[in-house]
C-alpha cells in the first residue's frame, strides 16, 4: 500500500505544487481536454481479435501485457484500450514514425511529437499527456495537450452503475463497498429517504472521482481509497483530511446500447475525468446533456476502430 502524499502531481520534472495539491505558481488555463469513449457495443471475431493484436504488437511495443487469448474478452477489452492513441494520432494526421509513446518512473503516459520543423516553444507545448481506462462494455482515453510536466497529471475514472452480483440489493452493494469510502461519504451516499437509483449514481461518482484521481496523480494498485473523501454536495475534497486544491473534475455519464445474444441490453456509465490545473481551489463540472459534451467528448465504437484497424500502422 502506498504511502506517498495523496494530491501532489507526479511528472518526470516536479511541479511547484505543495504535498497536499496546493495551487501552483502557474494556473493551467490552455491545455483544452479530450475524451474519447469506444463503446463495445458488440460481440467481436476471431478475424477482428487477431488483427488488433497483430497491430499492438507491431506498433506499440511498450504494450507487453496483454495476452493473445482471444477467447478472454478482458484481453479484448485491453487491446481496444491500448489502440485509442494510435487511433487518435491517425486522426491527427500523425504518422506513427513520428512520435514515440514516453512514461514517468510512476507510470504516467505523454507523447513526444518528432520535431521536424517545428518552432521551439511550439515542440515544448506540442506534448499530449494520456490516460486509458476501461470497464466492462466501455474503454476510453482522456488527453491534453501542452508542456509536458502540466500534461500528464491527468486520470480517467469509469464505473457502471450496476450492483454487482446482479441479483443483490443496492443497499448491500454499498454494504459491500464500504471499505473504499469514509463515514462522510457513506452518510451522504445512503442519505435517508432517496430512491435506490440514486443511491446507486451517488456511490459511483463517489467512486469515479476517487478512481480519476488516482490514476492522475499515478498512484499504485493498493491505494487506500479511504485516505481521500470528496464531499460531492459542497463540492469539496480532502486527500489524508487536506483540501485538494488545484483540481478540475469533469463528471458526466455515458449510456450504451450493448448487443448481447440477439437483443440490445441498455447501460449505463458514471466517468470522471480530473485534471490538475493549479487553481487555488478544486473545481468540479457536471455535464448532464450529449450536447453539452459535444465540444470534448467524442463516442466511437467497434465497427469505427476496425474498419481502420489496419491502416494505424502508416
């Protein structure tokens, strides 16, 4: 288990952030987000299994944990994931000799652009921090562009909002996940008199935001969840009972229609996307309509990536 600050940003050069997400000296005001979510909407082939892997393995050779079982559908699942940046670059225009995919001693993900050309000060802002994130029918890469050590502080969190196993209550389900959530966070989760739809969606923002954070600040597996609490009716977070400043969280859901055996099966996704931009508080955005996320969210799906699968190696 990590023992490490919570909140402050790792990067390969340090930023001026205190240990507990204290504003920076710069406020990171123009690095635009963007996110994109593949929806696997559908039951993959054999042709279509071998053809991601084929490609993985010969354009992203930093990718070396992923199995070739393709009777695994998490194998799948991961493959998807790992191809989103190569897809995005394509769609820059970006041939694949020309960037390289870098990665800080905490894991955290950028991409180098080959400078060609390029003006100086234009190569240094011309970084794109990354994080991958995938959960049952749904994978997704959130990204920013800018100065590396103010790009990759940046995390993806994605929970269905589903009980698991289907066939208990919600109020065991929450039950169940209270070793991830602090007393505060129960209290205002199990809140007297609402519905268990909402129960439901208030756990898995809880538990998304948490998710997003983690991985932004590049934390391990094992992370004690209970050292951050968020506070989502003021809109407050604390990490080890510091404020985490500095923080944007972008919170929205995202629904499906899944094919499975013959009928379409709705559902449902709670993602949070945070990003650290050194305010001198944390800001949490909530978009509740497709138009709203038009402008930074983009849903694609299987039929979208494998019909081009093959030309991501140019």
């Amino acid at each position: 288990m990590s023992t490490n600050p919570v909140s402050r940003p790792s990067s390969a050069t340090p930023t001026p952030s205190g240990p507990h997400g204290r504003p920076s000296d710069v406020i990171i005001t123009d690095c635009p987000i963007l996110v994109w979510m593949m929806s696997l909407n559908r039951e993959y082939t054999l042709e279509e299994y071998t053809a991601c892997y084929d490609i993985v393995k010969e354009c992203l050779p930093h990718v070396k944990r992923i199995k070739n079982e393709p009777e695994n559908p998490d194998t799948f699942r991961q493959l998807m994931t790992v191809l989103l940046p190569l897809l995005m670059m394509r769609h820059r225009r970006i041939p694949r000799a020309r960037w390289r995919d870098n990665q800080t001693a905490n894991g955290k993900h950028w991409i180098e652009q080959a400078p060609d050309n390029m003006p100086p000060e234009k190569f240094l802002t011309s970084m794109i921090g990354y994080h991958l994130e995938y959960c049952n029918s749904i994978c997704g890469m959130a990204m920013t562009q800018g100065q590396q050590r103010r790009v990759i502080n940046i995390g993806l969190g994605i929970r269905q909002i589903h009980v698991e196993p289907r066939n208990i209550t919600v109020t065991t389900y929450v039950e169940a996940m209270n070793h991830l959530l602090t007393p505060l966070e129960v209290e205002l989760i199990t809140k007297h008199g609402q519905t268990d739809e909402v129960t439901l969606r208030r756990l898995c923002i809880v538990l998304s935001c948490k998710d997003a954070y983690i991985k932004a600040i590049g934390q391990p597996v094992g992370f004690d969840y209970r050292r951050l609490e968020f506070n989502i009716p003021e809109e407050k977070a604390t990490g080890d009972g510091h404020p985490l400043t500095g923080w944007e969280f972008r919170i929205f859901k995202a629904q499906l229609g899944v094919s499975r055996r013959a009928q379409i099966v709705e559902e449902q996704y709670q993602c949070v996307c945070a990003f650290f931009r050194g305010m001198a508080d944390s800001k949490f955005v909530w978009y509740e309509s497709k138009q709203e996320l038009e402008s930074w969210v983009q849903f694609i799906n299987i039929d979208q990536m494998v019909k081009v699968v093959t030309k991501l190696t140019a």
